[in-house]
C-alpha cells in the first residue's frame, strides 16, 4: 500500500464519518455489485464497480464484495474470491489494516454473515444496486438522497492519490491519442485508427472510462458518434477522437480534432478554437462560477465566427440571438473522477442545494463555483450539424449567418477540444497538456 492511497483511505474515513453523523445514520453498507448477463444468455457487459464502493477499493475485481462503513471503526470488507477453474479468482486486496477483511469462497455465506452484522445495527443504509433477492437486507434505507448529497458534493475534492490515478489516466490516453493522430494522417479508417488507439494506449476496449469517439467528416457533427467505419470516405477532412484511459477505476477524458490539410479555413477555426481554450484556461481560478466560464466562452466563440467570416454583424449581435448555442450546443464540462461524468456537478451545499443549468445552455453538467481540488474538464465545440441549422435557416436570425461558408463546412462535421484541469492551491495544472508535452520529450 503506497502512502498516497493510506492518505486517500483516512480522508475517505472522515467524510464518510462526517456523513452518517450529519444524516443520523449508524452505519453505511456499500456493494460493489455484480455483473449481470444479458436477457436469456450467459454473456453480459464488462462489470463496473459501484463508484462508492471503487472510491474505497479501486478496480473492478471485486464483484460480490460488500464494504461495512462505520463512524470509528476500521470498515469491514467481506470479499468474495470463489473456487474457480473457469474464471480467474479475484486477487485479495493488500490494504494492510485499514480494513478488517473477510474472504468468502461462497456467495451465500457472504450474504449471511453481513445480514447477521447488519441486524446488530440500528440504523444502516445501503448504497449500491440491490438485488431483488436482498430486499430483506435489514437496512433503513436504501441509496437515501441526504447521504448521498454529503458523499457527492464532497466527491468533487479529490484527494492526492485520485489525482496521481488521474495523471496516470492521461498518460495512457495520450499515448493513444498520439497514435490515432498518426493513424489518421497515414490514411487510416475510423476503426484503424480506433486500433491504433487501443495498441498505443495498452487498453482493450472493456478497459476504456467510455467508448472511442472516432469520427472523419460529417461524423465529427454527432456529439457521441458511436460507430467506427471500416472503409475510408472518398475524401477524408477531418477527424475528431474522443477517447480516455483507466488507471485503478479513475478516468481520462481527452478530445482532439485535426484537419487533414493545413490552410484551410476548417483548419483555421481548430488554431482559434484551440487558443480560445488555452486562454480560457489559464484564467480559472478558485472562486469563479463555473457557469460564467461557459458564458465566456460562448464569447469568445461568437468572435471566432464573426471573425472567420461565418456569422455576419457584431459579435455582441450574435450572443444577443443565441447563434452561439447552434454551433456549440453542450456544456462547456463537467467534473472527473471515479466516473468520466463524475456526480454532484450542480450540488451547491452538502444538505442537496442543486443549481439546475441556465435555461438557454440546459446540457451544462457543472454549475459550482470553482474550489480546490476540483478536477473538470474544459471542452469546447464549433460544429455543423443539419439538425440545429436546418431550423435557423427559417429563423429571423438568418441573416446573421454565412450560408455558403456554413455549407462549405458542413462535410466537416464539427470541432472539439477537450482538457482535463485540475484547481490547486496555488493555481491550474492542465493535466491533459503537460501528459502531451512529456510524451513529446519521450
């Protein structure tokens, strides 16, 4: 066990603590879960742990685990490692005496033992997925939202461990990202490229925080395009990829976009909008809201398009009509962790205080002022998609817009830009950008 993660346990220990005492709860019980097949077969999805549960224990090797959390006591792990020839048993975790470890062969045994201590308890809750069979575990209550609030909005602070993972995250996606990148300009496919990601990132696809976003041309204007192509376009443009790594449960989230030639004015827009990022980023600080971040870059996008010719008028003329959110539709970011959208991005307080998104920006996943220890990411987008500007060309708006430019760029599908930021004490690490320096020098 490093000291990192004998830190990370002990902060873990006090917010949890701090957690049950301000919702009166005696213990918490956390179930890693377990994998679950798909509708009459015996293949199912790649298992997941239960967030909660992988925040304690990082990984997925653990189904049927079960974590008994409570105030002033070591948590208990009863851990099912089962008598196996068909499968690999999962490994014991090494966590030295930070936790007081059961092993179960059996699953049944497991279960008895925790309902047998769960009885003694008089108030505990439980936080995962239950099964419909465990629904006499003897619990109070099952997931309650004033628990969960405590664990969520304090989640967004991550602990120097869950920061290491993090790094260690983005070096693996940068190893793919450069990869793809050479893919592309070599004359590779979406799912060549997608291959080349993996080989260089050392990943397999069960392995990945969320699924490759590999997309030439037009395919760059589906925010969350999901196929990969087999053979190449007759022209290819472009390539947006949007893809991450995994170290210990904890994830990358990393987006690039390159045009095929230099001098173009798709290729203009990805220097500008890329600049427009840097700038943006290195002037967060600790204390800004979060939605005002995203406004500015509304603004400084409206001046790109204004600039490049695309929308017509003032740039103030194109904020005050909304064009910006047709080219640039989603959320500026969201906060990352344990999970790629990690949760309590609208949570304002402890006690559940939510601050849902503008109305006129409804995609924004993080509304929270800007503190220590958050991890966010920074992503943002110009795309040209037929579904949001078909309905501006009838809008009293048009006028504003450069129709034949627009149509120029419409086989391009869209740019995106994405960085992961982490907020310290004494300023913002772009982790995403020094991972791609470093390679570099490598």
């Amino acid at each position: 066990m490093t000291d990192l993660y004998a830190e990370h346990l002990d902060e873990l220990a006090r917010r949890w603590q701090d957690a049950l005492r301000a919702t009166g709860i005696d213990a918490a019980l956390i179930g890693a879960g377990e994998a679950r097949p798909y509708f009459l077969d015996d293949q199912g999805p790649t298992f997941r742990a239960n967030p909660h549960f992988a925040q304690w224990l990082p990984g997925d090797d653990c189904q049927n685990a079960m974590l008994l959390i409570r105030p002033g006591e070591i948590p208990r792990l009863y851990f099912h490692r089962s008598r196996d020839y068909w499968h690999q048993p999962a490994a014991v975790p090494e966590v030295g005496g930070h936790f007081d470890i059961q092993v179960y062969q059996d699953v049944d045994a497991l279960t008895r033992q925790v309902y047998a201590d769960v009885e003694q308890i008089n108030r505990a809750a439980f936080i995962g997925e239950l099964d419909p069979a465990d629904d006499n575990l003897p619990i109070a209550e099952k997931n309650p939202n004033h628990l969960l609030n405590q664990l969520h909005f304090s989640r967004a602070r991550k602990t120097p461990f869950e920061l290491d993972c993090m790094r260690r995250a983005t070096e693996t996606g940068v190893r793919g990202h450069r990869a793809a990148r050479e893919a592309f300009y070599g004359g590779a496919s979406e799912f060549e490229i997608h291959q080349a990601y993996l080989l260089a990132s050392q990943q397999n696809e069960s392995d990945l925080p969320y699924g490759n976003i590999v997309a030439l041309n037009e395919h760059a204007g589906v925010l969350h395009y999901q196929h990969q192509e087999r053979t190449l376009p007759d022209e290819v443009l472009s390539l947006l990829i949007d893809a991450g790594g995994r170290h210990l449960g904890y994830a990358s989230d990393i987006t690039r976009t390159y045009a095929k030639r230099a001098g173009t004015l798709f290729a203009d827009l990805v220097v500008h909008l890329d600049q427009a990022q840097q700038d943006l980023i290195a002037g967060l600080a600790v204390g800004q809201d979060y939605v005002a971040v995203h406004e500015a870059m509304h603004r400084s996008v409206a001046r790109i398009l204004v600039e490049s010719g695309l929308l017509l008028g003032s740039y103030e003329a194109v904020l005050a009509a909304g064009l910006t959110e047709t080219f640039f539709p989603h959320g500026l970011g969201h906060l990352l962790g344990v999970q790629v959208h990690d949760v309590g991005g609208q949570l304002v307080s402890a006690d559940g205080g939510v601050r849902p998104p503008p109305d006129n920006y409804p995609a924004l996943r993080l509304t929270r002022t800007i503190d220590v220890g958050q991890v966010f990411t920074i992503e943002p987008g110009i795309y040209f998609i037929p579904m949001l500007l078909e309905p501006l060309r009838a809008h009293s708006s048009a006028a504003l817009v450069n129709w034949s430019a627009v149509d120029e760029l419409m086989p391009f599908g869209g740019i995106r830009i994405e960085d992961n930021v982490h907020v310290g004490e004494h300023g913002v690490e772009n982790l995403t950008r020094d991972a791609f320096e470093v390679e570099s020098v490598n």
